[in-house]
C-alpha cells in the first residue's frame, strides 16, 4: 500500500469522508425548515431552542444546524464552537436561585427550589447537543464535532466548559452496556478493513498482504461498535494465538512466517489495540473490551492459559533524555561502565557514552554493542515502567493503560522492536503485560486507589 493511499484512510480523511456522507442525509430534513429569518449561526441555535413547531421542526432545525456546520471551512467551525459554548448558564438566574433557596423556610420549599437550581444549572447547550442525537447519525457527528473540539480548546476556558458537556453526554451515550463486540476477519466488508488499515495506531499496517496475514487463522481481530455508529468501531484489539510469550513484534508480524495451528496455541498475546474515535478520548473502553475479548477466546480456545500483551514504550526514550544525566543514574556495575565506554570513547562518562550508542544509527545489529547496552539499558526500562510518573499515575501511557484495565507488568523484552519508530521511541524496548483473569479486578483497584503497580519478580529484579 502506497503512502497516499495510506494517508487517504487515516485522520481527517476518514472524518471528512464520513461526515460528507451523514450530510446528505440531512439535507431533504433542512429543506424543510421555513420561517426562520435568521440563519446566522447564533440564529439558528436559537431557532433549535425555541423548539417551535414541535419534535419534528425541531429535529429538522438540528439537521439543518449540522448541515451548516458541514458546509463550514476551518476557521468558521471554530466560530460555531465558540458560539456553541456561548449558550452557558445564566449566571444571574443561578444567583437568584440559589438565594431562594438559603431562603427556604421548610423542606417543601426547598424541595422546589432545589429543581428550579439544576434546571437553571444546566447550560442551554446541552439541550442543543441532545437534539443532534435525534437525527439520522447524529451521534456519529457529535463524536466527529468534539474532535475539532479537544483541536482547539487547549487554555481556553469557555471550550473546556464545554468540552465537559460533551464528555458527560458521550459517556452516557457510550456507556458499555450498549456496546457490541464484532470480530473482524478477511471476509468483512471492504469499507471495514479500510478502516481497520487507517486507525492502527500501534504497527502501521504496510501492505494488503499484512492486514491479510494479521486476520488469518492464527489471529484474531476484535472491535466494539455502537448501534447508532454500525458502520464506525469504537476501538479494535489484535491477537495473535501463540505457543509462549512474545518477545519480538518483527516476528509476530512477519507475513512469510508459517501460521500455527491456532488449536495448539496457549497464550494470546495482544499485540495492539488502538483507538478509533479521536472524539471519544477521555472515554475509556479498553477495560471492558480486554475483558470480554478474554472472555470470548477462553470459550473458543479452552487451551489458551495466558493472556498476555506485547506493548510498545513510547515515553522511555525521553524519559532517558531527561533522567540519565550522569553515572549515578545508570546504576551500571564498575564493568559495564567500562564496557559502554569503550564503546563511545567520545562520551564523558558512562551515562554520555550510553547515550551516544543509542543516537547512533545500527547499534542494534552490532553483537558487541547491544551485550553492552542491554544490561544498563534493561534495568533502566524497568526502573522506567515501576517509578516514572507524577503520583499515583505510572509515567507511561501505555503502562497507565494496562495498569488501569488491571494488568501487570510482566516481562521486559530486548531488541523487542528494531523499527525506526520502535528504535526512537523505545531504544528496542517492549513489554509484556500479563492479564490474569482471576486477579485483573485486584489489580485494578490496586493502581487505581493505591497507584501500586503490579511486576513479576523478573521486573522487579531486573531493576536492580
């Protein structure tokens, strides 16, 4: 697959394909609306609130509203945003009612008080959000309208008040109760695939021969969709049906490699998951799916005894940038300080020698260099996965990932992704998480309440 024909699936591509298709479907409905003088954007939000006319009119008003906002460019959709987070509460009105109620003289007052306070507590662009649900994918647009949103919101405070409208009311929409788990294969819809091509966001899929070799028998491919999204999945996981734990994505991904008798296979190893919806960040559906996709194999595999994933580390190589400043900080022994330099005789000291080797370019396909990095540089990935962070939170976030969804860390591996991505991000660098699924609700409330953060005793070794 060429690189355009790449580019075309992915992003704004597929956002700006989908949103010209929903906006013929609102077209004959905007036609249809009549009287209204003024079609200003502010106007015509207006014209939603007021609801004359009835359910009808005001779903075809909601239709037109989106249809603008479709016809718009750029710049003018940031208008309709900030226009859109204009419609707040009415801070007098909030005033005045919360005196009333301070002023409530028996509980029968209050009582009405307090109903009157949340209704003038909710801001009138929540009323315009809902409306757009009511028309044909008009849940579809609100997730593709929040990702212009989170574009733009950064320091400004009227966007972010917004933004937790939107929040509130995707979560709701896209509680996991409504979810469906469809599982993706060779034989789904074109348009499917092509989707599948431009959302993976872990390992770029290069060819039609790679995505046909990550849906072959051996693999598994899981997404989640919503009823009022069919055609659009929410997030997708990749398996791959092994015999032990994987320990290198080039391997697992090699598209010559003879497939494996899925039936004799007893670890299934989760080698990406991405997200599809850039509108639905915030709205965690990684936990469930995990779960439910463990389900699913244990009922169709009853060989299968781990569950495990193999997970880049995007964060380590800054972090390295930042923390290995001198030799206290590489922990290295008195010769594998000797050994990095006299490998880097230009560095400094050990730590600037240890730095030099991974800027410069095929050290991972020299024997001498990788036995002298990897030691030094394996307990500094471990010390990376179980201390880096702020707080509670592990430093990385496919580590934050895992660990929230109940997870723990497993097993370090090296040379694990010899990628120019994999090499600049992670210095080779991948982790096995492993899911228990007796132990994966402990674990969570462990990261979650305590922010303990669950290792094998090899990572945990390793560290030292």
């Amino acid at each position: 697959m060429d690189v355009e024909a790449r580019d075309a699936l992915t992003g704004t591509g597929l956002l700006d394909r989908a949103l010209k298709r929903i906006g013929l479907l609102w077209r004959d409905m905007a036609a249809m609306v009549t009287g209204d003088t003024d079609t200003s954007i502010a106007g015509q939000m207006h014209a939603c609130l007021t609801a004359r006319g009835g359910e009808v009119s005001a779903r075809n008003r909601a239709a037109k509203l989106a249809q603008t906002y479709l016809l718009l460019g750029d710049d003018k959709r940031a208008e309709f945003l900030r226009t859109l987070a204009g419609f707040d509460t009415d801070a007098a009105q909030v005033r005045k009612t919360a005196e009333a109620l301070l002023a409530a003289q028996d509980d029968t007052a209050r009582l009405a008080v307090q109903t009157d306070l949340r209704t003038a507590l909710q801001p009138p662009r929540i009323r315009l959000l809902t409306q757009f649900l009511a028309i044909p994918d008009g849940v579809k647009f609100l997730v593709d309208l929040r990702t212009h949103l989170l574009r733009l919101m950064k320091g400004d405070a009227a966007l972010q008040a917004l933004d937790a409208d939107f929040r509130g009311l995707l979560g709701t929409c896209f509680d996991v109760g409504f979810l469906e788990l469809r599982r993706i294969d060779w034989n789904s819809p074109a348009a499917l695939l092509e989707k599948l091509v431009g959302y993976e966001a872990v390992h770029q899929i290069r060819s039609w021969r790679d995505l046909k070799n990550r849906l072959d028998s051996d693999r598994r491919c899981y997404a989640f969709f919503h009823p009022r999204m069919p055609d659009e999945p929410l997030i997708f996981v990749e398996v791959a049906l092994e015999r032990g734990m994987a320990g290198n994505v080039q391997r697992l991904l090699d598209e010559y490699a003879p497939h494996q008798n899925p039936q004799q296979a007893d670890t299934a190893i989760f080698y990406s998951i991405s997200n599809c919806q850039a509108g639905l960040a915030g709205i965690s559906f990684g936990n469930f799916l995990i779960k439910k996709v463990v389900e699913v194999l244990s009922g169709e595999f009853h060989n299968l005894t781990t569950y495990a994933t193999l997970s880049p580390m995007p964060g380590f190589r800054r972090w390295l940038d930042v923390t290995v400043k001198s030799e206290a900080d590489l922990y290295a022994s008195d010769d594998e300080k000797a050994a990095l330099l006299a490998l880097a005789p230009g560095g400094e000291n050990a730590a600037g020698a240890l730095m030099m080797l991974l800027d410069g370019k095929g050290w991972q396909r020299n024997l001498t260099k990788t036995r002298a990095v990897e030691p030094v540089l394996m307990r500094l990935g471990a010390r990376y996965l179980l201390q880096s962070g702020k707080g509670r939170r592990a430093g990385d976030p496919v580590t934050h990932f895992h660990l929230s969804n109940g997870a723990r860390i497993e097993r370090l591996n090296f040379l694990a992704d010899t990628s120019e991505k994999g090499m600049r991000e992670s210095a080779s660098l991948m982790v096995n998480y492993l899911y228990d699924p007796g132990k994966i609700e402990q674990y969570h409330e462990d990261y979650a309440g305590e922010g303990k953060r669950h290792a094998s005793p090899e990572i945990r070794r390793a560290m030292r």
